[in-house]
C-alpha cells in the first residue's frame, strides 16, 4: 500500500521537475495518484527508474473502467512521464495511443467494444477450467457483459442480496458511490443471475466473489492478470474489459430503438439511413430516449451526453 515509507512516493516528493509552479503542481499530483494505482493493482515496483510502458497501460486502464474522460487520463500519463523524465526514464510512449487514449474529445465514432467471439471463447475457457479463480472470472466477465456493470460493480455484486426479480441493483463499487438498477429483460440474465446465486461463491448476501484466501487488492491483481492471458487487452484483441460494457450499451440501444448505434458505422449517411427504414422521421426520438435510458443503466450522471457519446457515437452529422 502506499504511504510514507513508500519508496515511489518519496522519490516523487524529492524530484525536480520542470515547468511552471503550476505544472510541476498538477504532474506530481498525477504522479502520486499513479503510485496509489500501482499499489492497488499489486505492483510493487520501487524505482521510477524500473516503471515501465505496461504499469501505464494498466493504470490507464484502470482509469477508463472508472470512465474518466480522455482528457483527465492524459493530464496523469503527462504527470508520469514528467517524474520518469525527472529520473531518467525515457521509454514510456510519447503517443498517448500506444496506451489506447482517445485524441481530446468526447464524442467517438470508434466502436471500443471487445468482440463477441472474443468474449465468448474468454467465458468458456474460463468455465472449463477446475481452477474456481477461473471460474469467479467467468463470472465477473459475464455480469460485465450482460449488466453493463464496471469491474469493481462485478467483483462487488451479490446475487443473493443485489437481484430483486425485475432488475438488479447495483451499488457496491461504483462509481461516486452513486446508485443504480439495470433491468433483466431476457432469459440470459435470469439464467446468469441464477447460476451466480447457486455457484457456492456467495457464502451470504453480504459477500462478494473476492476468495477468502485474496484482499481486494490481490484479487484485483488477478482479475487483470486473467484478463491479459485472455487476450482482453488493446494490443491483443482491440479492447479491455471495459469494452464489455460498450458492447452491453449497443445491445441496449438496438433493443430499445430497433436500430444500431452510429458508432458502429463508418458513416453517418448510413446510419440515419437505416434508423429511418426502421422509424421513419421518428428516429432521432428514438435515439435520444434510449441514449437517456442508457446513461442511467451505466451510471453516468443524466447530464453526460459526452460520455454516452463515446459508448454510442454521434448521431448528428
């Protein structure tokens, strides 16, 4: 954990950095905000000189599961790379999309959603594996799929106390600690809520997933870790886990306007052409209630329309 004796942390206090006061101010805030990542994660590492391009990708990471805007994520890795300078580090990446970071905008018209092959072959290694880690993964991979739900909601949930029939609650783990309810509309979620309650990983409606023999910050360590061998990374399959919860949004969207987002095509034109083949001029109603209804779902505040944005696309030309 880090603290006082934590050897990132004191260096970061003592280095020099250059800039404004104002700057140097905002990098080392960064900076520490960085190291108190690291720690949760479980990385150990003791110098800024031994940092390297993965602690980044995996903090950037952890941030977008969070739905930190592009903008702030860029500000910390800026903040990283001033102390690594600082110490002489100079191998973490300049392009802030070798980490998968959006340019500064808040409106995207890339689909950031992890394939539903991909998805599918994740889950069932996981569910044919005797390791039960494996199978708590299976788990956690499928309510973030089919919920929409972050990592921490997913590590947190409980099927026993969280499902109240007609929907699930979900509270523990979220984001500003704000809380929501997500429908369940198909015989899939019922059919995961159920093999979830009977799975034996809930010993009572107050636990969670997290093993007993795991702290929540090595289990943490584990779920990413499982997640890099599955191949849900951006380098090796074009998206994170958090691209579970885009592919839940463009599910939820066609469900609700009887058309596909415009994010997952590469014009405009022919986006609108299909929303007006399903509901004639009536579409962009369509789009704007399902996109409300969505925000609430993932639990973005009701005025983020940038942050639906980038899970749905624009619809205005």
């Amino acid at each position: 954990m880090a603290g006082k004796s934590d050897s990132l942390l004191y260096a970061l206090r003592r280095a020099r950095l250059t800039g404004s006061g104002k700057t140097i101010t905002n990098n080392k805030k960064s900076a520490e905000l960085f190291v108190r990542v690291l720690r949760e994660l479980g990385y150990g590492v003791q110098k800024w000189t031994n940092l390297t391009n993965r602690h980044v990708a995996d903090a950037v990471q952890y941030w977008q599961d969070q739905d930190l805007s592009p903008g702030t994520i860029k500000n910390y890795v800026a903040g990283i790379r001033s102390v690594c300078r600082a110490y002489g580090n100079d191998t973490i990446h300049q392009d802030n999309a070798a980490f998968g970071m959006e340019r500064r905008v808040y409106v995207s018209n890339r689909d950031k959603s992890l394939a539903q092959d991909v998805y599918t072959q994740a889950v069932a290694t996981l569910r044919a594996s005797t390791s039960e880690d494996r199978q708590r993964m299976a788990l956690l991979l499928e309510f973030q799929r089919t919920f929409g739900m972050r990592v921490e909601e997913s590590m947190k949930f409980n099927p026993i106390r969280d499902d109240e029939g007609e929907r699930v609650h979900i509270h523990r783990g979220t984001k500003g600690g704000r809380p929501r309810w997500c429908p369940v509309l198909t015989d899939g979620q019922r059919n995961l809520l159920d093999r979830a309650r009977s799975s034996g990983f809930y010993s009572s409606p107050a636990a969670t997933i997290i093993p007993k023999n795991h702290s929540e910050r090595t289990w943490r360590n584990t779920v990413y870790g499982l997640a890099h061998d599955l191949g849900l990374t951006k380098a090796q399959s074009g998206a994170t886990m958090h691209g579970l919860r885009h592919a839940y949004a463009h599910e939820r969207y066609e469900g609700l306007t009887g058309f596909k987002p415009p994010v997952l095509f590469s014009a405009k034109d022919d986006y609108i052409a299909q929303a007006q083949v399903v509901s004639g001029d009536t579409w962009r109603d369509r789009d704007q209630l399902a996109r409300a209804v969505i925000r609430e779902e993932l639990g973005h505040s009701p005025d983020r329309a940038d942050i639906d944005g980038q899970y749905l696309g624009s619809a205005v030309k």
